[in-house]
C-alpha cells in the first residue's frame, strides 16, 4: 500500500474470480469503509470528485472512491498509465480513449474491470448482496418476466432468492455492457434471462435497442461468488 493510499481502502486485489478467463482484460478490487474516510483522501489519492459526490454522505464518497482507485490499478496495469474515469452527465464513467470498461461496488466491495476496445467493445460487471428470499419474492415481479417467473416454480424459497438475485445482477451488467454502444436506456423487462448454471447466464434482447442490438439478439454472461457477494459479467467481443 503506498503513502497515499487511504486508509478507507484495502490494497489491491488482483484475483480474477471467474472460472473461464477474458483475454486481455485487467480487474482490480478493494475492500472500502465509510467510517475511516478522512476528509483529505480524495486530494491526497489525486482522485477529482464531482460536486454532487463530494455533497454527498460518506458511503457514496467511500464507494465512489474505492471504484475510481480501483478503476485507475487497473488502468495503470493495463496500459501503464494511471488515468482515472471521469464523470459522465449520464453518470457513466468516461474511460479514456480505446479503452471499455466497469465499475461496481456493494456493501464494503468495489471492482474494475478495463480492457482494449480491439478485443471487447462492451464490458458490463455488478457486485450485489444476496438477497433475503422475502425481499427477493417481493421485488421478482419488478425484475423478472412471466417467463423467467415461472421457471421459479418448484424452486425453495433460498433457491428463488439466489435466482432472482442473479436476474437482477445479469441484467445490470447486461445495461453496463450495452449502455455505451447503443446509448439507449434499458430496463428490467426488456431482457429475459433464457437459462443459468453454476458460472453462466445467457440472456436475450426483448426490444429494439439499435441497429446492430435488436430483439432477439442473445448475449452471455458469467457469475460467480467473489467475497461473499454475487459478481456478474457481461462482455461483448470486439
């Protein structure tokens, strides 16, 4: 950990937590605690924050810290410079040029992941806390289509919770991945989640997001447990 790491943030990880690996891409992530973020540590990191994060109470200061800390290990292992994502006004980070990348954090954890745009031109990743199976069953109907909601039945209540939660991941890194090339917002029940296993997803487009991304379309994705949460991942091949 250098001098001016702050001590809000734990050292790097490197790990990469899927099963199958994605070539060419760098993931950094980090362990962050609101309660230990020091007034200064965004100067002392050289991390510029927008007004609105810097008005904003100490967990969104702490997560976007961390993100933007692990956004720039990763950068920095990826092309040697330490660059870090600016603030876009649709809240999406700016990655510097040739570069596609995500960030995400939950509950104490942020990650990056960055690669080229010659070898992915879409990166999606989302951390989440496993939801309780009551909150999991009250929220199904806002997250899941009638399809995907009847492949719930025969399931037990934990079995329906660690689905919906994986649903609601999937299709979070779904809007990450695509977001930046179609630049058309999305929402839950414009994709359906066609299946799952142990590692994969695989997913598919219910409405016209452009040209190229139209219903129908059908993309992959990985999942995984990475410390305690749900990481899931999106990517669209350059």
């Amino acid at each position: 950990m250098t001098s001016n790491h702050p001590a809000c943030c734990s050292p790097f990880d490197a790990t990469w937590p899927f099963p199958e690996a994605l070539p060419g891409a760098v993931m950094r992530s980090c362990r962050f605690d609101p309660a230990r973020l020091a007034a200064d540590d965004f100067p002392r990191s050289a991390i510029a924050a927008p007004a609105n994060i810097l008005r904003s109470v100490a967990k969104r200061q702490a997560e976007f810290l961390a993100g933007r800390l692990c956004a720039r290990s990763a950068l920095l292992g990826l092309t040697g410079r330490a660059d870090v994502p600016a603030l876009g006004e649709d809240r999406a980070p700016v990655w510097p040029a040739g570069i596609t990348g995500s960030i995400s954090h939950s509950h104490g954890l942020a990650t990056a992941l960055v690669a080229s745009d010659t070898q992915w031109r879409g990166l999606g990743l989302d951390l989440e806390e496993p939801l309780a199976s009551d909150r999991a069953l009250r929220l199904a109907e806002e997250i899941l289509i009638p399809a995907e909601l009847q492949r719930l039945d025969g399931l037990t209540p934990e079995q329906k919770a660690e689905r919906i939660t994986l649903t609601f991941s999937i299709k979070e890194s779904l809007f990450k991945a695509l977001y930046p090339l179609v630049h058309k917002r999305f929402y839950f029940h414009d994709a359906e989640m066609l299946d799952c296993d142990d590692t994969r997803a695989r997913l598919r487009l219910l409405t016209d997001l452009s040209a190229e991304w139209t219903a129908g379309s059908e993309l992959q994705g990985w999942h995984c447990l990475f410390q305690g949460r749900l990481l899931s991942l999106v990517a669209v091949a350059a």
